[in-house]
C-alpha cells in the first residue's frame, strides 16, 4: 500500500528503509499525478517486495519540495540509503517507469 509522507515521516523514512524508496511529489489539484496513481498502485503491487512506494503533498509539505529541488509535478525520486539516484518529471506509463526504475531496485 502507498503510504502518504509528511516531513516528519520522510525525514524518518529516509533513515529506517531497508530496501529503496520511490516517493511521488503531488498535488491534489495535478491531473497528470491523478493519472499517474493506478500505474504506481499497479507497481506497488508487484514490486512492494523489493521498493517502498510513498506519495508526498508539496502543498503541505513545502519544504521537502524545495529541499529535493522539485519544481514540476508529478516528480518521481527513487532514493537508497537516503540518497537520490534517479529523478523521473512528468506522468509517464508503467513500461517507461519499470525501465527507468526496475535495475536500480
């Protein structure tokens, strides 16, 4: 199950994971992060056992957004051991996301 972060929870997140983390950057008011959601779903589904999915709100949480330099959304980060490692902008499909993704996890 996708997990909805808050600072506090990705700051922790950041430290505790084990396996890596993709974090969506949203909004609720951003139709290409609406579209975007059942293919993460669809992901997390199949791959919840080797990557942790989780969605932040950069309305609600500003200063995430600025810190990791997100100025578009939907913007995708796939962070291991808290570091970033892959940045995808834009709602893109499942095939293009696996590729983008499925190596580095």
């Amino acid at each position: 199950m996708i997990q909805d972060l808050n600072e506090n929870s990705f700051n922790e997140l950041m430290i505790t994971s084990v396996s890596p983390v993709l974090v969506e950057f949203w909004a609720t008011w951003c139709q290409p992060c609406k579209a975007i959601a059942p293919i993460l779903e669809e992901i997390d589904t199949t791959l919840s056992d080797r990557l942790t999915i989780c969605k932040l709100d950069v309305d609600q949480n500003q200063a995430v957004a600025l810190r990791y330099n997100v100025i578009s959304i939907p913007t995708l980060i796939l962070y291991k051991d808290g570091k970033e490692v892959k940045r995808v902008i834009g709602a893109v499909g499942k095939v293009e996301l696996l590729k983008e993704f499925e190596q580095l996890i």
